[in-house]
C-alpha cells in the first residue's frame, strides 16, 4: 500500500473514532428535540461531568473501568432525570425560547462548577483504560485500541438504542410521542413520564461519550466545547432524525479529520460551522430530515 494510501486510510480511521462521539452527543440533542422541541446547549457539558465522574472513580476510588463506565452511565441518567423534574418541568408551557437560553444557562452552570470541585478544577487530567498504550498494525497504517474501542461501542449503543425504540413498549411510547403529543395522551402515554426517560438517556449517551473520548483528549473542563461541533452534526443529518444524527456524526469527523492534515492550520477548528452554513443553505432540513408545512 503507498503512503498516500496508507495516510488516507489513516484519516478514515481517525475521522470515524471521533465522529462516533460527535454522533453520540449528536443523538442526545436528537433524541430531547424528537421529544420536547427543546434544543438542549448543555449538552455537551453532560460529556464533560461523565469524564470528570470516570476519572474519579478510576483514579481515587479505583473502581475497575467497566464498573466505572457503568456507574457513570447511571449517575448521568440520575442527573438528567433531576434536571428535567427539578427544572425544566416547571417550565413546561413557557415559549421555547425561555428553555433553550436555561439550557445555556445550565452549559455554564456545570462547566463553573466542575472547575470549583477539588481535585478537578481547570487542570488537565488522564486515567488508564484496557485500551491504553494498544494498537493494531496493518502494515503501515497503525490503529490505536482506544479509537478501535470508541468505534465499536458506540456501535453497540447505537444498535441497543434501535432495538430499544423499535422493540420494547416504553421505546415504542417514546416514538409515538416524538410523532404526536396530543394522540400519545390520548392512547394512554404518559408524555411527563417520556421526557424523563428522554433527559436519562440523552444525559448517559454525553456521559458515555466523555468517558470514551477522555483517553483520547484527556479530561479537562472544555471538553463540553465538542457540543458546539456536534451541533452541526444533528443539524447535517436532521434534527428530528437518529440515523441522520449518526451519519452526521462521521462526516463532521471525516471532515476534520481530513481537513486537519491536508488544509492549512485553523481549517480542521471551523470545518464542521462551514458544512452547517452549506446546509441551511442548500438543504435546511438536513440530509434526512422531512420538510414540514404548519397553518398560521
């Protein structure tokens, strides 16, 4: 293989690892917007309280790493549910406009406030992973275990989340109420007791994405920044769209990846606002999204 090939294949590689974790926290936006038609900004800052949890459970309380993922992804899920209960419920009725700014509120709420606990604050840390210092070798292309890791369990989420919604009866429910609210009620649904489960699972896809992208980029408090890209991923693929969040995802990570090596310094940090700019312009209901018409 030449090394114009072998530096493509490379940049495949590299691009699908992150756009895995672009598509995850792409999902969670999804996934509340399907829901509610609330954007939620915050996030990206639920990536950033997974990877800071993993890393304490790991680094002090030396849970191995599996019980460490799995304990993360639940207390993630707790904390979303306490902030859909405890805050964002009572907003239920007020112009969506009010939650979404809220949301931003809550993004700078958690990121001041990971800075504030001991032993985190601003600094950058790392913990050790099954994965660490592992590669597999093909030839000269060289993939390391930790974005081999990142590829295949973010494909089994993604899989576990489709039989979820298709094949169980609250995930069946979920659906329905994405579809129609008023019709979901009327079939017997508990629309209060969907969001819940929304917020859950939106809040444990960040958390299980910042535990899985912090052995690469390690753990800090700007780690929730990666939203603002995975923004232009759910809007690529379709907002109100999860395979669409999931395709986004990779090419906003194929995009970087390549504009990061064979475009001047700077292009790989605006390339995904670029794509979101080309969109609204030429598709603004993104590559699977479904125009929809409402009387006024």
């Amino acid at each position: 293989m030449s090394s114009l090939a072998n530096e493509i294949f490379q940049c495949v590689l590299s691009g699908v690892s992150i756009g895995c974790i672009y598509a995850l926290v792409a999902l969670g936006f999804v996934l509340i917007f399907k829901a509610t038609e609330v954007i939620n900004f915050a996030q990206g800052e639920m990536m950033v309280l997974g990877a800071f949890i993993a890393y304490s459970l790991i680094t002090f309380l030396k849970i191995p790493y599996w019980a460490a993922f799995l304990l993360t992804m639940v207390i993630l899920g707790i904390f979303g549910m306490i902030l859909e209960r405890a805050i964002l419920r009572p907003l239920i009725g007020e112009p969506v406009f009010a939650i979404v700014m809220l949301t931003i509120g809550l993004g700078i709420c958690v990121r001041s406030g990971v800075s504030m606990v001991p032993k985190w604050g601003t600094d950058t840390y790392g913990f050790k992973t099954p994965f660490t210092d592992k590669a597999l070798a093909f030839g000269e292309v060289v993939l390391a275990w930790e974005h081999l890791a990142v590829i295949l369990m973010t494909s089994a989420l993604i899989i576990g989340l489709v039989c979820f919604f298709r094949f169980t009866r609250i995930g069946v429910a979920m659906r329905a109420t994405s579809q129609n609210q008023l019709a979901a009620v009327y079939m017997g649904v508990s629309v209060n007791r969907v969001f819940s489960l929304t917020w859950i699972i939106s809040a444990a896809l960040g958390g299980i994405g910042g535990v899985l992208l912090a052995p690469i980029t390690f753990v800090h408090m700007n780690m929730g920044f990666i939203g603002l890209k995975a923004f232009p991923a759910a809007v690529l693929g379709g907002f109100g769209s999860i395979p669409g969040a999931i395709v986004g995802g990779l090419i906003i990570g194929l995009t970087e990846s390549f504009s990061g090596v064979y475009l001047p310094v700077g292009w790989k940090d605006v390339a995904a606002y670029i794509i979101l700019i080309l969109v609204l312009i030429i598709r603004p209901e993104g590559l699977f999204g479904i125009t929809e018409k409402k009387k006024v």
